[in-house]
C-alpha cells in the first residue's frame, strides 16, 4: 500500500499518514464516491487483501467509519456501507439546518474576534485550495470533510454547544455529499460560503443570518435531484 501525507496546517510540515489513518482514507473516499455503494458489505479480509494490509487496520478503520456514520455492523453480517437518506429524512435534516444554522451565524457574527474569524477563514480557504487531491474521488471526499470543519468552526464561535452537539451528532455533510458525485456541489458551496464571510468581515449579524440561510436552501435544492 502506498504511503500517503497530510499537511499540518501550521507549520507546513508534510507527514506520513500512519497504516490505519490512510487505510481509513481510502475506504471513506469509496464510500463518499459511491465506489462501495450505498448497503452494499464491506469484507475485511477481502479489503485487507486488496489494500496489501493485515486485518487490524481495516477494522480499525470500520470502527471509526461507524462512528462516522458511514458503515453499520451487524451481528453475524458484519459491516456494510450504510443506506443513503431517504427522500424524507433528506426533507427532515434540511429543515433541522435551517432551525439551526442560520441562528448561529448570526451569534457566531455577534461573537466574533480577530482570531476568530481568522480561523473561519482559515477553514474557508482550506476548502478552496489545501493539500492538492490525488485524483476526483480524494477532491470531492476532501471537499466534504473540509465543508464540515468550516460549517463547525461558526458553530463553535456560536458558543451553543448543544445546538452544536446536535448538528454534529448527524454528520450532516459526510451524508449529503454522498448523495451526488458532482463538481457543481461544491464550487457554488464556496461562492456561498464566500457571501458569508463577506457578512462576518462586516460584521452583520442580520447579514450573516441571511447568508446562511441562502446557503442551506440553495444546497437542499442542489442536492434534491438525487430524488428525481
């Protein structure tokens, strides 16, 4: 198996990833690209094999899948890539967001410092550039981890941890950027995102909430063809 690295975004010091960390990778970059499809087993050995690895760090890998929401374990099945959002809990998550998120970058506007929002814009522009992508598939399931640390970053500015709890407990963007394979998802994500930074800079709360908002329509919209 190849080694891969990953960028301390500090220093800019490249490390090696460890043997379960990119075993880890490779399995979340072909459940996010749908190359392990939604329901579809997850062997242990017959993944070990095909990585060139023993069983421990596939396991370890699942493990934290699970955790991640991605893969379920059965009793006696064993692991298998879990089931995209049905049509209504698609309907159900989004109207979740807009209860929440359009709130908290409005308080996460009136909270902020320097620093803070330094760090938001840290986590923006890592999205758009970062550690160069090997190929499609690494892009796209980079792009989507990235979009949950922006999206956290303003919750955890917000300064509500329950609200923050909550949202996070969903693992909201690993799921719906399963649900479409396209390009398009997420360069309109940074134009979006880029709308509310400009409301942060600002310093408009009103305009923040706004933004949010717009944001979280435009992707339930963007991603709602997956039921069509």
């Amino acid at each position: 198996m190849a080694v891969t690295t990953d960028r301390d975004q500090k220093s800019g010091f490249v490390r090696p990833l460890s043997i379960a960390e990119s075993v880890h990778e490779r399995i979340y970059e072909r459940i996010m690209s749908l190359e392990i499809p939604p329901g579809a087993r997850i062997p242990i050995d017959g993944l070990a094999r095909e990585l060139n690895v023993s069983q421990t760090p596939v396991r370890e890998a699942l493990t934290r899948l699970e955790r991640e929401g991605l893969v379920r374990k059965a009793h006696l099945i064993g692991y298998s890539a879990s089931p995209q959002l049905t049509h209504k809990e698609f309907d159900n998550l989004y109207k979740f967001r807009l209860m929440l998120e359009p709130e908290s970058a409005r308080q996460a506007c009136l909270n902020l410092t320097p620093e803070t929002l330094a760090r938001i814009e840290a986590a923006a522009a890592d999205m758009e550039q970062g550690e160069q992508p090997v190929d499609r598939n690494s892009r796209y399931s980079r792009f989507a981890r990235a979009d949950a640390h922006f999206h956290d970053e303003i919750l955890q500015v917000a300064d509500n941890e329950f609200v923050r709890q909550a949202l996070n407990d969903q693992h909201i963007h690993l799921h719906i950027f399963r649900l479409m394979f396209h390009s398009r998802v997420t360069q309109e994500a940074l134009e979006e995102h880029e709308r509310l930074l400009a409301a942060f800079r600002a310093g408009d709360a009103d305009a923040a909430y706004s933004a949010m908002h717009d944001h979280i329509e435009r992707s339930r919209d963007r991603l709602a063809a997956a039921f069509e």
